[in-house]
C-alpha cells in the first residue's frame, strides 16, 4: 500500500491512540526486571494506578489483553460449579459469559436487548429468589463496547445491598476506566477488570485486577485451577515493586507517563471532556437523522457512540468508503449488530478538533456512500463544542 499523508484517525473505541508523550516515553532501553531501578518503576506504577480505579486497595498488572483479566477475577474467587449471575448488555458480555462457562463455572445471563445496560432491578430479583445464596459473584460490564451503552454501577450496588446478598460484583471497565467516572472504593466493587489500550491511552498488552479486601477473602477459599492468574503470586513481589515473571517493562514506562498525563489533566476534567465530545456527536447523529443505538438516555456512553444506520444499508460498506476515500477507520458491528450499526470512538487522547476531523469524514463518508441523511451534523456538534468553550471562557 502507497504512503498516505497526515495522519491516520484511529477512531474505533480502542485500541485508541497513543500521546507522542507516551510513546517517546516506551522508546528507552528495556532494563534488568530484578534491579533496583526496575522496583522504583513498579512501586511507583502500582502506587499511582490505583488513583484512576479511585481505590486505596491493591491493584494487580498482568502482561496480558482484557481477556486476560477477565479470565483472572473469575479463577481467583470462585470454585468448579459456582453460580454467577451475568447481564447481556451485548457482544463483550457474552464473551465473558462464555469464557466462565468454558471454566467450568455455572454462569447464568440475564437476557438483555444490547441497547440498555444491566438492569439493577432484574439483578436484585434474582438475587432475593436465592435464598440459599448459591449465586457467587455478579458479574456487569460498565461500558459495553459493542453497543455504547454505559451501566450504572452505583444502582447495581445499591440492588445488591438491599437484598443483603452476598455476591461478590465484579465490573468489567476496560472501555470506561480513564473515560467514565468509575469509583471501585465508593461502589463496592470486589474486582475491577481494565486494559491498557482504550481510556488508559497506551497499546494493547497490559491488563488490571482491582481487589477489595472481601475478594482476597474470597480467594482463600477459591478452587477452580489457576497458575498465570494467581493473586497470590502477585501480590508478595509487588510488594516490593516486583513481578513473579516477566513484566511488560517498556509498557510500564508509557503507563507511568500515561498515569502522570491523564492526572495532570485532572481525572474529573478528563470525564467532563469525555461527556462534551460525546454530547457533540450525538447531537450529529440526530442532525443526520440517524439513530442512535443506545436507547435509555441516562446510560448514554461518553466513550464511544454507536449509530444504526438504515434498515437496507450496510454499515460495513460505508465504514470501508471512509476507510478507502478519508483513511479513518470506525469500529464495526459485532456479532448480531454486523453491518447494523458502526462505532464512534471519542475516547482517550482527543480534543475538539479530533472530533471535528472524526464527524466530518462521517458526514462525507455518508454521502460517498449514497446513505440516507440530512446534512448538518458537523455543524451541530461544532456549534455545541463552540458554545461550551465560551461558556468555560465567561467563567474564567
Ligand atoms: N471487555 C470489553 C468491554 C472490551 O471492550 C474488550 C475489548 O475490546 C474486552 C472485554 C476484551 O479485551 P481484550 O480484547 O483486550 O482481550
């Protein structure tokens, strides 16, 4: 393929792409893991990743994709046969559920539409008929990625506690961690899951465990087989700063400088920036006439938007004409929503003008691509994100 000038606009919800910053701060020599320069690096990793999870508690790195840590919340809690209780909110949750049945868990999946989140009140129904307390753990993914649909944690907690179950809850955050405000402390959430690649700004290849002290309990008893996942074995070297095998070393220095940006920012303004971008492109979706896919306001994700396109139209086809004509690439449908809907990511490292170039190649790629719609859309979100920065200029 012949050199494409300027550059490319990774905009599927993550893999998202990486500060300059960060990736000069990954180009250094990869040192001796068991030295003390490396101890420095890993306690001071461990020390400041825990800010973005908003917990006091420890936090575990695997060199490893999300799948990874999913596959570790579930193996160091619970036991062969153990009950989990799952939402379907779409595509990664049903990933999850499939992976805890291959484990020989006894996973059940309360039955979701993929345009609404985990439904509080179905959980906490489920949870009162278990009076014997078979299910283990409930398990919810924050911000499903499939869909752009972002669960509301605090409520899931709140439907847990009233039953008095319990269950441990375990959240998957890998597209909302570092987008979405997320508090593991406040929320009572027993393990987190995260990755690197999405909010966190880095490549793929380091993924996170978020543990409460009732989880660590929890693992006491825990008897499904796990080698690569043990916490334990984990959690004695990190103590120190140090890993029980191999760390991913240049990936923990773009985590160290990655941590450092994004708290810089400040966590609260990194959300805020989060919320206007993704504010400003649903206002461009509706300027198009297009529909949004994400059916419950209050659930709307400020990580990415996933837009229907019309019955007849093939979502695919037109994210393949922006690809070809504006070298910009959407995230795709998965599984039941293939050529349904395509994907917006505004997560990470991105600004208003980001944005712009994003919305536009959109609204020029629907009409290269003969899709029905009403022009406007860029000129929406630009009056928007205008407004709001004059709005923040008269407070100043
Ligand atoms: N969970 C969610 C919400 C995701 O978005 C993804 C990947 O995009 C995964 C889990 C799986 O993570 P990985 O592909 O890093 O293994």
């Amino acid at each position: 393929m012949s050199y494409r000038s300027g550059r490319h606009f990774l905009q599927i919800p993550g893999p998202t792409n990486v500060p300059d910053a960060v990736l000069r701060a990954m180009d250094l020599p990869t040192i001796d893991h068991r030295g003390p320069t490396f101890a420095e690096l890993g306690e001071r990793v461990l020390d400041k990743v825990r800010v973005v999870f908003k917990t006091e508690q420890p936090v575990i790195i695997y060199p490893a994709s999300g799948t990874g840590a999913w596959e570790a919340a579930l193996v160091n809690t619970l036991s062969p046969g153990d009950r989990v209780l799952m939402s379907e909110t779409g595509h990664f949750a049903a990933l999850w559920y499939q992976l805890a049945k291959r484990l020989g868990l006894d996973p059940e999946l309360l039955p979701g539409d993929w345009r609404h989140g985990a439904d509080p009140e179905a959980i906490a129904r489920c949870l009162a008929e278990d009076e014997e307390h078979r299910i283990k753990a409930v398990c919810v993914v924050h911000n499903e990625t499939s869909t752009g649909v972002t669960s509301r944690i605090a409520e899931v907690r709140e439907a847990i506690d009233r039953i008095s179950h319990p269950a441990l809850l375990m959240v998957d955050t890998i597209s909302s961690l570092g987008s979405i405000d997320y508090r593991h402390d406040e929320w009572g959430v027993d393990v987190t899951i995260a990755g690197s690649q999405k909010g966190l700004m880095l490549p793929p290849g380091l993924s996170f465990n978020a543990i409460s002290q009732k989880a660590l309990v929890a693992a006491r008893e825990a008897r499904l087989p796990k080698a690569y996942w043990c916490w334990d074995d984990m959690l004695g070297p990190n103590a120190n700063g140090f890993f029980p095998y191999t760390p991913a070393t240049n990936l923990l220095y773009g985590l160290d400088k990655a941590l450092d940006l994004l708290l810089e920012e400040g966590l609260e303004n990194v959300f805020a920036r989060h919320d206007r971008h993704a504010e400003a492109t649903r206002r461009a979706v509706r300027a198009w006439g297009l529909e949004l896919l994400c059916a419950d306001e209050r659930e709307f994700s400020s990580s990415l938007t996933a837009v229907l396109v019309p019955e007849g139209e093939n979502a695919d086809r037109l994210r393949q004409v922006i690809l070809d004509n504006f070298d910009m690439s959407l995230g795709a449908g998965l599984s039941k929503l293939q050529g349904r809907v395509f994907r917006i990511g505004h997560l990470g490292d991105f600004n208003d003008l980001s944005l712009m170039g994003t919305l536009a190649g959109v609204e020029m790629g629907l009409a290269c691509a003969g899709i029905p719609h009403r022009q406007g859309g860029v000129q929406a979100a630009m009056a928007y994100l205008a407004e709001e920065a004059e709005g923040d200029q008269a407070k100043a």
